[in-house]
C-alpha cells in the first residue's frame, strides 16, 4: 500500500485531447506522469480520437516513444455501450491496443435495455479478456447509467472477473454520488478514478453539465468536490489519472504541470 502522496498519476488523453499519441508519451514522461491514456475511438459523434493500427508506422513510432521514455500505456477510451453497439466491433482497437501495453478500456453505457446492455457489457469483457485486457464502466449524468452504484450493479450482472468501473470525481458529483459511496463498492471493482474539480453547485441543465465535463472541469483543489474524501475512500490499488481539458491558450506542459502539482498537493492534503 503507498501513502496517498506519492500515489502515481496518470495523464489522461482527455486532458490534452489535441496532443497526439506519441507527443502525448514524451509530454507526460517530462512532467513526471507515470502513465498515459488514449483515446483511440471518439467519445461521441465528431470528438477527436487517434488511430493507432497494429502494424502501422503510427504504431510502431508509438512502441518506440513508449520504451524509449519508459512509460506505459494504462487504459484506452471511450466507447459508449448504445443500442446498437456491436462488441466484436473493437477487436481491432483491442488488439493495438494489447500491443501497447494497455490494461484497461473505459466505457459508459447507454442502452435503455438493460439485460441487452449487461450481455454486451459481458461480452465485450470476454472479448478483452482475450487480449489481456479489462473493461471499466463509467457513469455519466446524461447516460443511461448515470450514477456508481448503476455501474456496479451492470458489472456484477455481468460476472466477469475483468469487469470494473470507473469513478470520475465530476460525473460522481454530479450524479448525486459521495466519496461514502465508494466504501458500498465490493473491493476489487473500482479498478480507475479520474481526478479534476468543480463548484460545489451542478450546473441548472442537463446541457450544462455536459458543457462542464468537457469543457468546464478545473484543476484539482481548484473546486468544492470532496477530493480528499474521495482519495482516502479509493482502494489503494486504483490507477489514479488527471483528467481536467486543457482550456485557453496555455501550453500543454504548462497545463499538465499545473495540473500534476494542483494534485499533488490534494493527495499531500
């Protein structure tokens, strides 16, 4: 177990979405992140997201930027789980993917079936299990999961030991949860939580609070979330990550830097 300071931070792709994949890998090497995201499919209709086939030269410079910086690839993003989603779809983004070191793939879910939604879910595990890779569901106000104890319940549905989910300080806010609620989650299933801060008060609409979680998320401690409460109810197993969209016309190294010490200095908190 290691003390809450010292706790290795991740950058997540989100958080400098414009800096492609292997820019990304020497941006976070050089302020100290221990591992990066990626997003490797777009997280709605039009959202940027890299395409990194197995094989490819983008690929192959990718492996290289990886160990020549000795740094590794955590999770890769975002897929929705929508009524028509088709898991045997990822195979090929799972495969590049497993082939850059990545361990997890995070995921929302947005089918009002619910047993349709739990098979899939259950399949997709399966089908990244394959590829030695887990599947981590997310809950996001505007989706049909749209709260921590939702995703628990679709993952348990589900079985699968590769099964988790993902706490993301804004969307936990925002759906009505607490840090308290993360102790109510069997050990073992929060496998990622996603670090960024807010104001206290939800924005009035539901429009509002998808403008804020992807464009509106301030630096941690910046805000009122209870991040302190957060981070001591995580299992200290959890992946840690930084994810606050860069805004402005400041650097991506001067946002990340910022960023890294704004966390460091709630997890020393």
């Amino acid at each position: 177990m290691h003390a809450s300071h010292d706790w290795p931070l991740g950058l997540a792709h989100f958080t400098c979405i414009r800096v492609p994949p292997v820019d990304l890998v020497r941006l976070a090497a050089k302020t100290g992140c221990a591992s990066v995201g990626l997003r490797l499919s777009p997280a709605f209709p039009g959202a940027p997201f890299y395409e990194l086939p197995t094989g490819s030269d983008a690929f192959r410079a990718m492996r290289r930027a990886l160990a020549d910086e000795g740094m590794r690839v955590y999770d890769i993003e975002f897929v929705t789980l929508g009524e028509d989603f088709v898991p045997a779809s990822l195979a090929g983004i799972l495969d590049s993917a497993a082939g850059l070191g990545a361990r997890r793939l995070s995921v929302c879910g947005d089918d009002p079936d619910r047993p349709r939604l739990v098979a899939r879910f259950a399949e997709l595990c399966d089908l990244a299990a394959g590829f030695g890779m887990g599947v981590d569901l997310e809950c996001m106000a505007w989706r049909q999961i749209a709260s921590l104890p939702d995703a628990v319940r679709v993952v348990q549905a589900a079985g699968c030991p590769n099964g988790g989910v993902l706490v993301d300080a804004l969307h936990l806010s925002r759906t009505g949860g607490s840090p308290d609620d993360l102790r109510a989650v069997p050990p073992g299933l929060i496998r990622h939580a996603q670090l960024c801060d807010a104001p206290a008060q939800a924005p009035g609409s539901m429009d509002a609070i998808i403008q804020e979680a992807r464009a509106g998320r301030l630096p941690p401690g910046d805000g009122a979330l209870p991040l302190a409460p957060l981070v001591a109810a995580l299992p200290p197993t959890v992946a840690l990550s930084i994810e606050v969209p860069i805004t402005g016309t400041v650097t991506p190294e001067a946002h990340m830097r910022a960023n890294l010490a704004a966390a460091r200095r709630v997890l020393a908190g």
